[in-house]
DNA sequence: ATGATTTGACCCGG
DNA sequence: CCGGGTCAAATCAT
C-alpha cells in the first residue's frame, strides 16, 4: 500500500508543480505537453497499482501461476487497464515523444523541428558536399590544411525535444531514447543553471555515424530535459534496423500488441525506487547505455518484476506473450 | 586491457 | 574577445 501512497505522492507533486509553472508554459506547448502527460501517466501508474493490488486480493490463491483466460474480474480490469494505458502511452510516445520516431517519421512530428534545418537533407552527404573531413575509413584524422576537422554547429540539422527528468536518484540520467550515446564533453553555459552535456553516438568511430545530441535541463523547471539532436543515425540503419519503419499506424498497432516496448519516459519517473545504472555521484556521468530492442525488453521485464512484486502475474503474461513482430531485431555487424 | 567519462584546453564563429 | 562546441589526456569502471 505504501508503493501506491507513494506513486500518488508522486502524482500530487507533478500536479502541484503543473500548477505552479503553468504560467510560465503557456508560450511553450512542448513543455506543457510533456508535463500534462507526465501527470497523466503519474495518475495512471498509480491506478495501476490499485488494480494490481485489486487483482492479486481477489485472487491470492492463484498467485504467480495466473494463466490467462482464468482471472477474475479485477485481473481481466487489471489487465485491460495496463493495456489502455500502454497503448495510451505508446501512442502519445510515438506522436511526440520518440526520437526514432522523430527521425523516421519527422513528417508527423514536425512541430517539434527547428527552423533551422538546412536544406539539402541527408546530413551525411551534406557533410560530404560541403568538403568536411571528419575522419577517414580508418578512424585516423586526414591532417590537411592547418584547421580542425571538426564539424561546426549548424551542420546538421537539429531536432529539440523535451524530455521529463528524473527527479530522483541519478537526475543527471539522460532521457533514454534508444540510441547508445557516449558523452564527450559538459560545459557550464552563461545565463543557463545547469550545464549542458553533449553526447555523440556510440558508433561514431566505426561508421561515422554522425549523430549527436546536447542535453541541457531548463532552468526555469529543471523536471525538463530539453535535449537537442543533431543529425541522424547512420549507424542504426545500417546495423539493425530497419532501414525504414513501418508506416505509424502499423509500427503503433504493433506495439500495443506485442507489448514489447518500453515507454521511454517512464523509466525516468518510477517514483518509489532508484533506477541508478551506474554512477550515483549525480556528477554528470551516465551516458544512456540500454539499447533499443533487448535491453527495452530487460527493462520493461525488470520493471514488470520490480513493480508487480508479488501480486499478480499479468505483466509477466504480457511480457512473454510471443511478439516476432518487433521490428528492431538484431546488432549485427556488417 | 579496453572502453567510457571527466574536465581543462583549444578552436572557431559571431 | 567571448561563448559554445569539441578534443584529448587523465581517470574511472568493468
């Protein structure tokens, strides 16, 4: 009981705090959008819990062994209440939330893009045209010409999102957003209140993937992260995925059946536990590390353990419910 | 040993 | 010249 009293704590906080900066988000919609929905899901995460609780009291003697097709009301409630609010969540993700969306499907999105994407494109060959060098096939730098080869802002297009923020634990922790990122550098900016960290992917070496993104917490209301992207994931097409996604409608009713994603945000948000990985100093450290496709699943499986305790094997069912129609599959190499 | 993070220095555009 | 972005050596983690 203490775990729902705790989540709507948590509820109550939001709220409050959505109240407090309401008048500062009226001229900024991503910001408010993100923090009515943030509410929403904190209510709903609690409901969940009820129902949890609810479904294991009324059918204790079941315990973990629960298969489907023989629950009892409250389970059938339980469980169809977790696949409203999954489906709820993954929709709301998939229209504003998700990166990968946002880069497969910036069509549907493209209010949150910048004004100040350059024409032309493909960044990639953007870079190429515009005679940067950035390193060669090998990894080596090409010394020519005295300067840097370093890529200058502006290069790449660039993609603002807000994102919750933790408010606990590792509040450093940047958003997931299903890309590996390796830091490389913080720096304090004038006139902001927290430093601005700037990430570039993983894979950059290897494939000259020249995804980058900046994580800077606002100050005006450090709950949000807004973090800035620039250029897209070479590497990602090219060793896993799906070169290109199905069309929304598809990709969103296929993860609301197979139940195998994990909703981004709210693995930041979990109130009643510290979901630190690594790296408990709060220092800046922490670069995301799960991946997308398996470690979502880990994730979600980890969250589903931790969460439901002992009460009730519905989230487990759904976890294993069979899904080959994922659509991230693998990591190989090429 | 290898890879990631930290952090001061450096570079460049405005 | 200043500030933002990046580099890279040192350090840390695994």
């Amino acid at each position: 009981m203490e775990e729902v009293m705790s989540f709507m704590m948590h509820a109550f906080e939001l709220a409050k705090n959505l109240d407090l900066e309401l008048p500062n988000m009226v001229n900024n919609t991503e910001i408010l959008y993100s923090s009515i929905h943030e509410v929403e899901k904190a209510y709903s995460d609690a409901k969940e819990r009820v129902m949890m609780m609810l479904s294991s009291s009324s059918s204790s003697q079941y315990n973990t062994t629960t298969t489907k097709g023989s629950g009892s009301f409250a389970q059938i409630l339980s469980h169809d209440v977790f696949m409203q609010k999954k489906q709820h969540d993954q929709i709301m993700h998939a229209h504003s939330m998700d990166p990968l969306l946002l880069i497969q499907h910036p069509f549907d999105v493209s209010v949150f893009l910048e004004n100040e994407m350059i024409s032309g494109g493909d960044d990639a060959q953007m870079l190429r045209s515009k005679g940067k060098q950035l390193v060669d096939v090998q990894g080596k730098e090409t010394p020519s010409s005295s300067s840097r080869p370093k890529q200058r802002k502006n290069d790449l297009e660039k993609r603002i999102e807000m994102f919750p923020a933790p408010q606990i634990g590792n509040t450093e922790m940047p958003p997931e957003d299903g890309f590996i990122w390796r830091k490389y550098g913080q720096k304090e900016i004038l006139g902001r209140k927290y430093p601005r960290s700037y990430y570039r992917c993983t894979h950059q070496k290897l494939y000259l993937c020249p995804a980058k993104k900046q994580v800077q917490r606002l100050d005006n209301n450090p709950n949000i992260v807004e973090v800035t992207y620039r250029g897209e994931h070479i590497c990602h097409k090219s060793l896993t995925a799906p070169s290109s996604y199905p069309p929304l409608p598809n990709l969103l009713a296929n993860i609301s059946a197979s139940q195998t994603q994990t909703n981004i945000s709210s693995e930041m948000w979990r109130p009643s536990m510290n979901l630190d990985l690594r790296d408990g100093d709060g220092s800046g450290g922490g670069a995301s590390n799960l991946r997308f496709g398996v470690e979502y699943a880990v994730a979600e499986m980890a969250d589903a353990m931790f969460n439901s305790g002992s009460s009730s094997g519905n989230s487990m069912e759904l976890l294993f419910q069979p899904s080959e129609d994922k659509w991230e599959h693998d990591e190989k190499e090429d």
